[in-house]
C-alpha cells in the first residue's frame, strides 16, 4: 500500500519524563489520529530524552526522510527546555528572542514580568513561523517542515488545531473493521493471508487484544481507494462467517 | 546525569495500528515504569510500521546503541507478524520451526489444530532463548541483546516479569517530586536554573500540566546518589518556599 505520492509525517517526542515512565504519553495518540483523519501517512515516532545531541540527530533524520516532522516537549521558560536551540542547531540558524513571540507572551504576562527565563519562550530560530497558543501564549513554531509543540497535551492539541488547515493533506486512508470475536487468528490467518495477497491495493491487519473471556479478535482493512477497500472487506467477512459456520477447514 | 556504566535500553514497537491511532499504545509506559524501577536507563523508542526494511533497520540501530533492546509486536500467526522474520535478518541468521516453541503451542492446541500459520509463532531465529508465554503459550525470544514480545499488553507483561531476572541492572535512579502548585514555571525557572548548575549530580526537571484550575506544577530531582538527591530536594523545596511566600525577587 506503500503510495509515492503520499504524504508523510513523523513524530519526536523529547523529555526524560517520558522515558522514566514518569509522564506517560498522550501526544503520540491524539497525532496519530489526526494524521489518519486527514490523510497523512504517520510513519514513524521516537522518544528521545532531553539531550541535545540526541535531539538534533533525530531532528535531522526525521525531517530528511518525512514531509512533516511534529515535536512535542521541551519549550517551556526552564533550564530542560531546550527544544528550541536543539532544533536552530540542526538547520544550521540562529535563535534569538523574536518580537513577535515577544509580543505574545505580553498578552499573558506584565512587562515586568516578562523575566529572563520568561523570555526564553519567545526565542525563535530564525526563519521560523510561529504557532499560536492560546491557552499560556508561549507560541511553538514551524522552520521548514518541522513544527514545533507544546508538551502539554491541552496546549499541543490547540497548536495541532492552528497549524491543521496549513498542512498539505493526501488521500484519506479509509479503514473497515471486521469483527473476528474469540475467532483464532490461527484459525483464519492462511485463508487471510491469500485475501492480503489477492487485494495488494489494501492492507490487512490481525489485531488480537485481550478481554475478561479471554482473546477478542478485529481485522483491518486499510487503503485509499473505496472500492478496493469494499472488495476486501467483504471477502474478509466472507472468511470470517464462514469459518464461525464451521463449514471450511 | 549520564553515567557510562549505565545499563541502558531502548524499545521498538512494531504495528502500523499504532501509527493510525486505531490502537493505542500501552507497553512503552510499562516498559518505562519497570526500567526505572530496576534501575535500567530507558533512552529511545521508536515506533516502525509492520514494514522489514524499517524493522531490520531499527533493530541494528537500536541493539548497537543499547545495552538492551525491548521489541513489542508482530509476532502472533498472521501474515502481517514479521517480527521474527525481521530480527533473523538484522542478526544474519536463519530461522525456522523451534521444536521447543512448537512444544509449547501443543500445550495449549491439539497436533491436528496446529496448521501451518499458528506453526509460524514457533519459528524462532537460529541461537535465540524462548520467553515463556504463559497466557497463549506462543513464546518471544531473546537472541543477543533484544528481546522479542508480544504487543497484547497483558502477554507483553509476563514476558517482561519472564524476562526480569535474567537483566543486568544498574544503580536505580532515586527520583524526589516538589510539588510547584501554581507557582508559574517562569517564576521559579531562573532559581532553578542556579540549583540545577548548583547540583551537577542530579537532573532537575520542571514539568507543567494542566487542571480545570490551571497549570499544576511538578519539579522532579532523579539522581542515583541518595544524599545528592536530598540535597538538591531540600534546595527545590527551599526555593518554592522562598518564591510562594514571596520573599524573593
């Protein structure tokens, strides 16, 4: 299902509370749902801790290989946010306090108390457009095809919604669920197997999770063109009904 | 912080579902919380699509880098579980039926019920040692450093306390919590800042989060040296003392 013409995304999400457990994620989720919703192919996330070279090679990495790069994390007023000068670094820009996240942060903030450590929320590599935020001000920004966000989930999701109509989106994938129940995956995998192959168009997925009386199986089918999508759905069903009826092998 | 003797790990999830945000992830927290707790540096995840050349890629990267490399996903019996295929290939190895793997599974299926699919959770790559599975017996396995589980997050558990006693574990890293409040991030960044220069053993982390009363304010001190930690406790707590009672500039 692999389209050439699609456009990707990536996720880096930066901070020690992450990887110490401390802090689980929420970010990964609420992006991974509005890629799919408006058809950008996510495609990879990392975790990396609050490390300045470790985050200005996954910055580089990412952005190279992606259409999009979305970071979260590290763009607060104190000495661990260091998010901004890590991603100035990897273009290779200046970072210095910009007038227009200056600006921002008055609205929120007197002038007298617009502190230094205040003032690191409005350094800004040079060239960077900014992204609103409505909830504490503190703007994130965009250089190249990075966009840089917040941690926190509320204000992340604000800034997702500001930079959303700007996004260059693809074909939406569309997605079918069947419902395989206590079905085994062992038990439909082959005849799923020859339905993945003969539908190359679509992707299909077997994903088990667990309930109190035991495994409850789901099938996806995935992919951008509706009528292929259709096709493998119902032959998906046709194998699933057909083996809870106990009348193939 | 960064101790050369540290044990450290990473995590590789492998699933397109979690990418769409059909699923969402729960095995990198758990992972984070028990490496913590053993005292096992958790340094970088990364989540790849249910794609070889990205899987086989992520594990070299990663199995380089780290002491151990925790995999997640992709190796229940249908056509899109590759993991196992692909950890063969990041090693050179061969894989093929485990007679030991296949003892398992004829613990939980009869000779006759296990066909050809629910044969490919018992291919195991050449030289590697089973994780037992004790809820659906497929087993994961250990070869060099990385250690293959299932993503269902219950098995993901067992195998993780399986595995448990066979790591190597460092120093635990001791982690204090001040609890900020409302005080504003930017009102205690500068101090902190000083304390953080101050107390080179520890890191200090500010992180934010938001209540329907506003910004709720955590200060974290992890460091591995109890009196180093207390130290820079009793620093951050004097400093939120000093600022909340508005003594200080």
């Amino acid at each position: 299902m692999t389209d050439p013409a699609a456009i990707t995304a990536a996720i880096l999400v930066i901070g020690d509370e992450i990887l110490s457990g401390r802090t689980k994620d929420k970010n990964i989720g609420t992006i991974a749902d509005y890629c799919t919703a408006v058809g950008i192919d996510l495609r990879e996330v990392r975790i990396v801790p609050d490390e300045a070279d470790k985050i200005v090679a996954a910055v580089n990495a990412l952005r190279a290989d992606h259409t999009y790069v979305f970071t979260t994390g590290g763009i607060g007023p104190t000495h661990d946010d260091i998010t901004a000068d890590c991603v100035a670094a990897a273009f290779g820009v200046s970072i210095d306090v910009d007038p227009r996240a200056k600006a921002m942060l008055l609205e929120r903030h007197k002038p007298e108390d617009l502190n230094e450590a205040r003032l690191r929320m409005a350094r800004i590599p040079a060239g960077a457009d900014l992204i609103a935020n409505p909830i504490s001000k503190a703007p994130g920004f965009r250089i190249g095809n990075v966009f840089v966000m917040a941690g926190v989930p509320a204000i992340m999701q604000a800034m997702l919604d500001a930079i959303g109509p700007t996004l260059e989106t693809g074909a939406r994938v569309l997605s079918e669920t069947i419902e395989a129940g206590n079905l085994p995956e062992g038990q439909y995998a082959a005849g799923l197997s020859a339905l993945a192959k003969a539908h190359a168009a679509v992707s299909i997925g077997s994903y088990p999770s667990m309930t109190q009386n035991g495994f409850a199986n789901r099938i996806v089918v995935r992919g951008k063109d509706a009528a292929a999508v259709e096709a493998a759905r119902s032959a998906v069903a046709a194998l699933v009904t057909e083996l809870r009826d106990g009348t193939a092998g």
